[in-house]
C-alpha cells in the first residue's frame, strides 16, 4: 500500500499537459484548444524563423489541418495582413509573382505552445500547429476564434481587400488539357525513335537464324503497333484542340464574364468553364485584353 501510495503522490500534472512521475517528465496529449490560442498570435522575423530552425535539434510533436472554405481563404489573408503585414513564411521568398506557385502565401507565427504556419495553396489553406497533437476536432475551435476575431480588424481587413486584392475568376481551360496531353503523345511517339527505312526486316524465311530473325520481329512490331496507338490519339485531339482554342480565342475576345446581360457569354461559360469565386488566388482571367492570352494559355 505505502508504494501505491508513494507513486500516487509523485504523479501531477503540469500546466502544459505533462505528466511528471518521480522527478521524470512524459509528454501527453493536449485534449483542447486554449480558448486565447488565436489572440497569442505573434509576429516572427523571418532571421528569427530560420535560427529557430536550425537550434531545434529533437522533433516536436505538431498537428496538420487542410481548410477548404470554412474558412474563405481571402478572408483569411486580409485577416493576416490587417493583424501582422506582409507574409513571413520562408515560402514567400520562393514564389513567383503570378499564379502559377504551389504556395501563394504564408504566415508563420508564434503561439502559446509553439509556433503556427499558414499556408495559402491553389484550391485549399493548410495549417501546421507545432508543439502540439491536436484532435481533428479541434479545427472546429480554432476556426471559430479566428473568425471571430474577424470584428477587431474589420477597417483593416476592407482596405487590404479593396486596395491590394484583384477580382479574378478561375475556370477550367480545355486547351490547355488537351494541348498538354497531346505533347505527351507526341514526346513518347519521339521516344520510340521509328525510322521505317533503317527499320526494315528481312524476311523470316530468308532469315538465317529463325529464332533471332523471331525476336527481332517481335520487338519492332511491339514498338510499331504502339506507334500506331499513340498516331491515332494524337490524330483524334488534335481537331478537339484546335475547337477549344478558337472556342477561348473567341470568347476572351468577344464576351466579359460580369457582362450578365450577354446571353451568349453566360450560355458559353456555364457549358465550358468551372468558376471558383471563393479562392483569391487562381490560374486564369478572362480578358478582353490580348496582350493577357498568355495567362489563358
């Protein structure tokens, strides 16, 4: 009885969730979100970043969320800029400034247990807590408290929106689809490497080894008959390329998408494209503008 006693003296538990028997300290699993987690928030200079990263020397446990419109991610980046300014985050040193990039924007801030990346990606918003194992379930909680703190930066969050966000729409492009995997075709039927000239055969029975004579002809045949599958799919894009490039020449030249009185624009683009209205970073604009056809492209 003395020693269960003596052990059940020596348990606590520490306020960081850490479980202490006898002096030894074993990490357990935070079960909930602080309810001031969003508003510990605070800005790290990214010299500050790469010294944390270097010094951290044994892993820290981390949680990973994908958001997709629970939270709009141009909510999201005026919300983060009103609060913090520019994106901190080691991948905005990597980007381009046009569309085309794996991670568009990110924050990467202090918290309360550690630190918290913010990431705006093409079609979703991923979340890196590190310090921490968090149940999925609560991305209910932390969603709540950011948007709720919405209301202290609404001035801000207006501005940034008004002044430093374009209004773009994002469709799918057929062109492009086929235009990619047409050279796809082509750069596998270059592969083969087919010269029927240099490629001819003698015949089998004036060959002098039959079962040499036989596998030549089988190899060659195998990378023809494949040739003749990849000519037929390239013969049968290729026309439906040339369609939707004329069909996207036309429009971007003829119809604007917020025109809603054009009946032929809005016939077209609800046959042929897919809007996405509630991401702030996309692969394409419709234009009227010609010297823009290379982002449609």
């Amino acid at each position: 009885m003395d020693f269960y006693y003596n052990v059940a003296k020596s348990v606590r538990l520490t306020r960081l969730g850490a479980l202490a028997i006898n002096g030894t300290v074993m990490t357990t699993q935070l079960n909930r979100l602080a309810g001031d987690y969003v508003a510990s928030f605070e800005f790290v200079h990214p010299k500050d970043i790469i010294e944390a990263i270097r010094e951290q020397k044994t892993p820290r446990p981390a949680t990973m969320w994908t958001l997709g419109n629970e939270i709009r991610p141009s909510d999201l980046y005026c919300y983060l800029g009103a609060r913090f300014g520019q994106p901190n985050g080691l991948q905005n040193f990597l980007r381009n400034d046009d569309s085309d990039n794996l991670v568009h924007w990110e924050w990467h801030l202090k918290t309360s247990i550690g630190y918290i990346t913010i990431a705006g990606l093409n079609f979703r918003t991923d979340v890196w807590i590190t310090g921490d194992k968090l149940p999925d379930t609560e991305k209910t909680e932390f969603i709540r408290q950011v948007k709720s703190d919405f209301s202290r930066y609404g001035k801000e969050m207006a501005h940034i929106r008004k002044e430093h966000l374009e209004p773009w729409i994002e469709f799918v492009n057929p062109y492009q689809r086929l235009r990619r995997a047409v050279k796809q075709l082509i750069e596998e039927l270059d592969k083969l490497n087919l010269n029927p000239a240099s490629d001819a055969l003698p015949s089998l029975l004036e060959s002098e080894d039959l079962s040499a004579g036989g596998d030549q002809w089988r190899d060659r045949a195998a990378d023809y008959s494949k040739a003749i599958g990849l000519s037929f799919g390239i013969r049968a894009m290729v026309p439906v390329m040339a369609e939707s490039f004329v069909n996207l020449l036309f429009s971007s030249l003829r119809c604007d998408p917020f025109e809603k009185t054009d009946s032929f624009s809005m016939e077209f683009f609800a046959s042929r494209c897919t809007f996405e209205f509630d991401h702030s970073r996309t692969t394409a604009k419709v234009s009227k503008d010609l010297s823009k056809l290379a982002i449609l492209q």
